[in-house]
C-alpha cells in the first residue's frame, strides 16, 4: 500500500508507508475467494489501532489509490441487475433528494413495486437511489457482513447509495448506528460536523429542530477503493463530485450496555416481587416524602447488583446473535456429493462466514449456529475446535485421540452440517 494515507479527525495527515508499522502492504491483498475481512477492510491500519483510536470514539478515513479495490464486491452493473431483475421493492429500495421531497408515490406502481424507469428518471434529474438490506442478494456482500459479525459479534447490514454526478441525497445528520463507508465508483466529498448526541441509541434518531448541526471539523473525498468509519453520532453530509458515485455503508448494528442492563433489570424483576410493588399511594402528592423514595429506589439497585446474572444474560445475546446470522451455504450441493471422495489427504477447511459458538461439557461439544446446536462427542472436541478455527488443513492433521477413520467421519460431518467445506479431493 505505498503512498496510503490516513486522514485523522482533528489532527494532520499522516503518511503510511511498508516498514513504518508492524505491518506490510502486501498483508491487505486479499487472496481469491478469501472472505473480505476488517483487517482488509481497513488496511494499512491494523485492528488494534482502530479499536485503541477510532472505535466509538472518531472518524478514520483510509484513502488508497487503489481504484479497483472494492470492485470484488459491487459494480454498477450488479446495482443494474438488482434493480432491474430482483423485484426489490420499497421501500427496501427509495429515492432521497437533499434539494426537494420524493415521494414512493413518484417511483411505484401498485403499492410497493417499483416503477424502475421512473426510477431511473428520477436519478437523472439529481435523486439518490438507496438499496436497503442489498446484503440478502448479493452473495458477496453478504460475506463481508458474515466477516465483520464474526469479527464484531454484531449484526452487520449494507446499503448502497448511487448517486448522479453533482448531487446530494440525504441533508447533513447522524447515524444511530457506526458504519464503514467504502467508495466503489465515482467520488464524494464529505463534511464532518459536531456530535449533538454522543452515541446515540436506537430511537434517539437526528432531529435538525433540536440537535445543532455543529461546525464543520473534517472535510475529505472518499474516492475509488478508499474506507471511512463515522461512528454513530457524528453530523455529517456528502455530495457527489462530477462523475456518478456508488458507495457500500456496513452498518454496525451492535448491542449496547444499555441492552444488557436492561436485559439484566428484567430478569431480576421478574424473579423478585419487591421491584414490582407498586408506587408508594399519593406519590404524586406534594407531601410525599421523596427521601423515603430514594431509599428505597437504592436498595432495589442493589438488589439488581447483587441477584443479577450477568453470564445468564450475556449467554442470551449470544444466541440472539448466533441465531440472526443466516448460513451462507452456496455450493453445498457439490459438497454433499463429493462427500465420499473425502479422504485422510483431502484439503478441507472451516466454512467462511460461519457464524458459531462452541461450548464443551464434560461429555460432550456443541456448535451453536444457523439457528440450532449440533453436538459432538467430548473426545472429538480437540478435533472439532481445531477445525472451525482453520481455513485450511489437512484431514490427517486433525489433532486429538481420533484414528484415521474418526477424523473422516468427523470432517464429513462438519461439511454436512454446513460448517466445513473440502477444498480438494
């Protein structure tokens, strides 16, 4: 990557080069049919640093000059195919225009369905397509989602915005959710403002009567190939330059200790009556004793502090996670049939964008994932993990107290289930 720059909020340009980190250009070229990871997505800076200097806390803009860096991923033509061929219908897919309201009315036909030459008339005239959840129908897409979850343990979900030469589709806001920006064609010029509302939540979304827009503090171009994250939060507006821009936004749709406390409050009251008690009678009146209220508020806290169980509860957010990521299983049917050509020498690996948590009890390994548990037996469990945790080995490598015939009943299996895959045979 020589000659990468990285844009700092607040602070000056700072220059990049192999051999000024720990880190070599050449680590973030991502190999075909490798999954596209954040260490890719951000490269040349490592996740450490973004997660030590960036996360929830500022903007990070990576430019490249690497045109064709995201073009694994999308291009016009792929936008064209779905809008024109998918029956994507709104408001999955809407029109924005920062200078004058577009209604659905304007683009559909029959309720939902859309009108895609009037559409695509409306782009002409200045308006921005946004496709909403295209991650569902674009198969790599939905890799770089599966990817970033396993890295986030969050839901992730793109939209993509094409956008005519010289426009702008939405006015200046901020985000209840961070997201990584990434520029596939053309460029957009992006403003940063204040931060009215330090990450905010789901529901507290961008007000412009109430929350003040702020002095611009960063303006950049993201161009072909470049990366920005904005955390949620942050104001901000872009327009397009003098060409048509399409950009990627992966949107971070992580779970808060707002979630968990809430989660962890709930579950207490249920199991003790004295949260639900009623308020105290006349709490309304003026000689209610509020110091008396206070107390017992603080004893209820300490309640939730001392009866609460936060692994019980974390343990829940994991299975909400797991079960809301969707298997990616393209290529299962020549997997199945291949099945018996596996051999002690085959090639095999953990299925990208497997989405799954292992747990081990004393006499057996269970994988949670697609919505379900499959379970092993406990001596396997050495081999099972090692499996899931490798892109690539060889049958025979399997570790632990399996024999030749174990160790291929175990991988065949794994590849039924979906969470291997043979890479030959």
């Amino acid at each position: 990557m020589k000659g990468c720059r990285v844009c700092l909020s607040g602070l000056p340009s700072d220059i990049h080069r192999p051999g000024s980190s720990s880190e070599s250009g050449e680590k973030f070229v991502r190999p075909p049919g490798a999954a596209p990871s954040l260490e890719w997505l951000l490269g040349p800076i490592s996740k450490k640093v973004f997660f030590e200097d960036y996360w929830e806390k500022k903007p990070l803009v990576v430019r490249r000059s690497k045109p064709n860096y995201f073009s694994s991923l999308l291009s016009l033509d792929e936008v064209d195919r779905v809008l024109t061929t998918l029956d994507r219908r709104y408001p999955d897919v809407t029109l924005k225009n920062a200078n004058g309201k577009v209604s659905g009315d304007d683009y559909t036909a029959g309720g939902d369905s859309l009108d895609v030459a009037k559409v695509y008339q409306l782009f002409e005239a200045g308006s921005t397509i946004t496709l909403a959840y295209i991650d569902t129908v674009v198969p790599a897409l939905a890799s770089l989602c599966r990817s970033l979850e396993s890295e986030f343990s969050s839901p992730f979900q793109t939209n993509v915005y094409l956008t005519p030469a010289g426009a702008q589709g939405a006015k200046h806001h901020y985000d209840t959710h961070d997201v990584f920006v990434l520029q596939v064609v053309g460029a957009k010029k992006w403003i940063i403002y204040g931060t009215p509302v330090e990450l905010p939540l789901r529901g507290q979304d961008f007000d412009s009567s109430v929350h003040a827009r702020g002095a611009p503090t960063l303006e950049f171009k993201l161009e072909p190939g470049d990366t920005a994250y904005v955390p949620r939060g942050i104001v901000h507006d872009a327009r397009s330059t003098d060409e048509v821009s399409l950009h990627i936004t992966a949107g971070i749709l992580g779970y808060t200790w707002t979630d968990l406390l809430l989660e962890l409050v709930s579950d207490v009251c249920l199991s003790d009556p004295a949260f639900r008690k009623a308020l105290p009678p006349g709490f309304a009146g003026n000689e209610f004793d509020r110091a008396l209220g206070r107390e017992t508020l603080r004893k209820l806290l300490q309640k939730v502090s001392a009866q609460s169980n936060f692994d019980l509860i974390l343990d829940r957010f994991i299975d909400e996670f797991i079960s809301k990521s969707p298997p990616l299983l393209r290529g299962q049917i020549a997997q199945m049939a291949a099945l018996d050509r596996v051999k002690i020498d085959s090639v095999v690996g953990a299925r990208g964008g497997v989405i799954s948590h292992l747990r081990t009890s004393g006499e057996s390994t269970s994988a949670d994932c697609y919505g379900r548990t499959i379970t092993f037996p406990s001596h396997a469990s050495e081999a099972v993990r090692f499996a899931l945790s490798k892109s690539e080995f060889v049958v025979r490598e399997l570790p632990g107290d399996l024999d030749d015939s174990g160790k291929l009943a175990l991988v065949r299996r794994l590849i039924r289930e979906g969470l291997a895959v043979a890479r030959t045979i």
